[in-house]
C-alpha cells in the first residue's frame, strides 16, 4: 500500500474504533502572563476576528501575541493617564487639598483612557 503525503512527511497515525486518525499536536509556544488587556483582545478575537484567532492559536503564536498587545495597551494606557492628569491640573497638590475632587477628576481620566485604549488598541 502507498504511504499518503502526510506519512511520506513524517506523519503518524493511532487506530481509534474502525478509523484512523492522524497524530497532530499544536507547535510548542512559550508560556507569557497575559494581563486584563490581552484577555479583553482575546475575546474580542474569538468573537468577532475567528480566522485570525484561529491562525494565531495553531500556528503557536497566540500567548506571544496577546502578551505583545497587553505590554502595548498598558504603557498607552499609563501615558494617557499621565498626559490627561497633567493637562487637566490632577496633582498632587490638589489631592492633598482635596481628596474627593481628586478621587474624582483621576476616576473619570481612567474611564477616557480605557476608552481610548480599547478603541484603539483592543478592539481594533
């Protein structure tokens, strides 16, 4: 009997039942910590971006690449953070002086820049 392509390149196969099924395992891919971002771009990727999900996962490079994207968003999102505080006169002066409107003025400067972020980095 002719071997297929897939054993004349080095495949294998494992009788299961009445069929044989090939041996295939996914390359092997270095294990980086992925943080809120990378999770958030994730799920985004599964639901709405499958093909690109998909290539990623099996081609090994999945880990890598959401760990990439959460390193991104979490230095745009702390310069945004710095930039707008900055711009808008959030010190810490102020927060000495009064806490709740600095509690405040930082609150709604975290919300903007999360925006930002996921508008232009996560779910993009």
């Amino acid at each position: 009997m002719e071997k297929t392509i897939f054993e004349q390149m080095g495949g294998t196969y494992t009788l299961q039942g009445d069929y044989y099924l090939p041996n295939l395992a996914l390359p092997a891919e270095e294990n980086k910590p992925i943080g809120i971002w990378g999770q958030r771009h994730k799920r985004y990727l599964q639901e709405h971006k499958r093909a690109t999900y998909t290539t990623l996962l099996t081609s090994g490079k999945l880990n890598s690449y959401l760990a990439n994207i959460n390193e991104q968003a979490e230095d745009m999102f702390s310069r945004l953070v710095k930039q707008m505080a900055e711009r808008e006169g959030v010190t810490e002066k102020l927060k000495e002086e009064n806490q709740m409107e600095w509690v405040g003025a930082m609150s709604s400067i975290r919300h903007r820049a999360t925006e930002i972020v996921n508008s232009e980095l996560i779910f993009a």
